[in-house]
C-alpha cells in the first residue's frame, strides 16, 4: 500500500482557541497562524517535490509530535497540552495539499513524546472501500 510520510522539523504547536477583540471580532492567535504557515509551506513543497496531489478519498493518519525534553521535567511524558489539539493544527495546516479536507482522515493515531529536538512526523496511507 502507498502511503506518504512527511516530517517537519519544528517544535509541536497545540492549535490555539480564536479570541475575540474588544469590539466582538474573532481572531486566530499569532502562534496558530504563524505554526499553520510553516506547515503548510513545507508540506507543499515536499508534495511538489514528489508529484503527488492531494488525497481525494479516505485516508488512515498516524501522527508523532516530539517535543524538546527540558533539563529536569516534571512528568516522564509531555502533558502541556491535549494532543488533539496538537493534530487539529496539523490537520487544518494540511488542507488542500496532503488532503483536500481533512474530514477524509478516518483513522487517526497520535503519539506525543520527548526527544532531543522538536519534530512532527505524519504518515499519511489512502484506504480502500474494503478497508473501511
């Protein structure tokens, strides 16, 4: 089976709530915005690099989130944020060049764990109708 795998080499950002101003306007957080575009722009050019389109059909996803291990942790694991927030900035970042939208992902598997240095795998495999 065909999959795809891409790695990014930045340290995992969990996608922010949207604020409001003072005067009631809905806004994305810089961070959001900011981690979304890095994404973005290197997934596509590795895409381009590949010659691959968007996926069309369902697709299985498996997604790694490395966090940089601070000298003396508190936890033996990463716990500053849910991880299903960490996957929905990578999810929605991902739009239109891994996947056309990302309510194709029908299996979603997500692991978060120290390392040395910041990095976000995503392995991304297309399903076939018996598959699901």
């Amino acid at each position: 089976m065909e999959f795809i795998t891409l790695t990014f080499d930045v340290e995992p950002v969990a996608k922010g709530r949207p604020r409001m101003t003072k005067f009631g306007k809905a806004y994305t957080p810089a961070k959001t915005r900011n981690a979304e575009k890095v994404i973005a722009l290197e997934a596509a050019m590795e895409m381009k690099k590949l010659g691959k389109d968007p996926y069309t059909t369902p697709v299985s996803v498996a997604m790694e989130f490395v966090m940089t291990q601070p000298k003396k942790p508190s936890h033996p694991f990463p716990s500053r944020a849910d991880i299903d927030n960490y996957a929905k900035l990578v999810c929605d970042a991902l739009n239109e060049i891994l996947w056309e939208d990302d309510s194709l992902i029908v299996d979603l598997y997500l692991t978060k764990r120290w390392g040395n240095a910041g990095k976000i795998t995503v392995q991304v495999m297309p399903l076939s109708k018996g598959q699901l």
